[in-house]
C-alpha cells in the first residue's frame, strides 16, 4: 500500500468516501516529529484497522505564550518515510487555516476538577487547545478507533471523557509508553535534552520504579509512597508528584487499576511528564 500525503479537511473526506464500506479506520493523531512511541501506537492501529490515518498537526491553541510551539520540532519529510515503512495509508498534514480557519470559534473546556490540576494547572488553556483539536480530527476522520499514549495519561483520561460526554462512536485505544533502554519515557522533546540533562532525567522512571516495587510489595498508602518517590527526585525541579484516581483526585490509599501516579518536571529547560498506571 502507497502512503498518500493529504493536506486538505475536502481530500480527507472524498478519501474515506472512495473506502469500501467494511473498512476500519484507526487514526492516530499526532504533532510529528514521531519517534518509537509513535510507532508503537501505529503498528497497534495497523493490527486492528484496514486504514491507518495518522494525523500530523502541531496545534497551536495547545501551547501557552511562552512555550515551544514556534521551536517544536518539525520534518514533515522524514515523519512521512517513516509511516511509508510502517504501512500508514495517509498522513494528514493540514495547515493551522485548514484546521483554524475562524479566529473567533466555539470552545470546549475540559471538566472542572480533571481539566485543570496537574498540566492542566501548569500550561493553562492547554486541554481546551487539545480538546478543539482532538475533535475537529475525530469528525474528520470518523475512525473506528483512536490511539493515545498511555504516557499523557491526564490527556488520555480527558479524551476518553470528551468520547463519552459528547456520545461520539469512536473507540479511545490506550497505547503503553514506550522507554529507551535506559528507561526514559521516549517524547518528541527528549531532543532537547544535553548529556548531562538525560542522566538527570532518569532520576523519574526510577522515582516511579521505586513505588512500582512499594506496591507490589504491598504498601498501598500514597503518601509513603510519595515520599519513596521524592528521595529519587532529590535537586530535580520538580512541578508536580502525584497519587490520584482517574477522574485526577488525590488519594489516600492506591486502589489496583484506577490510580496512578504522575510526575512532570523541568530538566534544564525540558519539560518531562511520566507516569504509573497502577
Ligand atoms: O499528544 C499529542 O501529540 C497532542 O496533544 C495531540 C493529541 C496530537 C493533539 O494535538
């Protein structure tokens, strides 16, 4: 199958419209730059779905005004080659008028209490920008299935409930993170990193590794574990460490698959998010 490049919201739909009518479209919605992570999330689409859509868009309403959105990483050429070798059957690229195309447009805003803790409270506005995006592609693409890195996990969890709070059909299929084989969590910003930066960062997959081992061991009480947690990130800057439920409410004890601990912290200036689905 040849990948085909689409630029434009009217070429999307006269593709989906030339589609058999037992097709299963996956999208897998992206900013570029794609590594490993991004990869894996394709090749779990390429399993399921007869089409894969992968959906390359840096989008702008998701970054503040003093974050990278002018200096985010971009190679349209080379994310392209690498969804040819993975059997993507179109990459839509559209351009911010294409996706923007009034400046004044209806908004969405994330629940209260799960919308604006944690990235949410660090980057404001960022899950509406998310949330704008996330469904313009889904109406466009009407996939089957969408796929999200379990390593966003407030994003994750916001998504799933922008699929149910508005009844769309697609299904959101959670993609575990992807790590080097030192452990760090692969993001399209790791590039940022120096040498000297990476060793520092790895303090968090061990912070996370170590209350991975505390639960397993049976210590379920999140402010012990938070504490096992900080000896790890000791002279980090760290922005959050966090114990919660899925809907993002502290909590006092792990309950087994609906909590998870979250860490986002600066490295330099590198802003790296990890988690722990427990
Ligand atoms: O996770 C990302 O790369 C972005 O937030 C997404 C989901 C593609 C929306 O722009």
């Amino acid at each position: 199958m040849k990948t085909i490049l689409i630029q434009t919201k009217k070429e999307l739909i006269d593709y989906k419209d030339s589609l058999p009518k037992d097709s299963i479209i996956g999208l897998v919605p992206t900013m570029g730059a794609l590594h490993n992570g991004h990869k894996s999330l394709i090749e779990c689409s390429r399993k399921k779905d007869t089409q894969t859509i992968v959906s390359i868009f840096v989008n702008p309403t998701q970054f503040g005004e003093n974050e990278d959105f002018s200096k985010y990483p971009r190679d349209l050429n080379k994310d392209f080659k690498l969804c040819e070798e993975n059997g993507v059957a179109v990459v839509f690229a559209p351009n911010p008028t294409e996706m923007y195309p009034k400046d004044d447009e209806i908004s969405l805003r994330p629940p209260k209490n799960m919308g604006y803790t944690h990235e949410g409270f660090i980057r404001e506005g960022h899950f509406d920008g998310v949330l704008r995006i996330v469904l313009k592609l889904l109406h466009l693409s009407t996939p089957h299935h969408a796929y999200f890195g379990e390593k966003d996990a407030q994003q994750l969890l916001i998504i799933k409930r922008l699929i149910q709070d508005t009844f769309l059909k697609t299904k959101i299929i959670p993609c575990p993170t992807q790590r080097d084989i030192d452990g760090l969590a692969l993001s399209s910003r790791n590039i940022y990193l120096s040498k000297e930066e990476r060793l520092e960062a790895l303090k968090i997959p061990t912070a996370l590794k170590k209350i991975a081992e505390a639960v397993q061991k049976g210590e379920l009480k999140t402010s012990i574990l938070i504490e096992l947690a900080k000896i790890e990130l000791e002279n980090l800057n760290v922005e959050y460490l966090d114990i919660c439920d899925h809907d993002l409410n502290p909590i006092a004890y792990i309950q087994k698959n609906s909590s998870i601990a979250l860490i986002a912290a600066k490295v330099g200036k590198t802003r790296l998010l990890d988690n722990l689905w427990l």
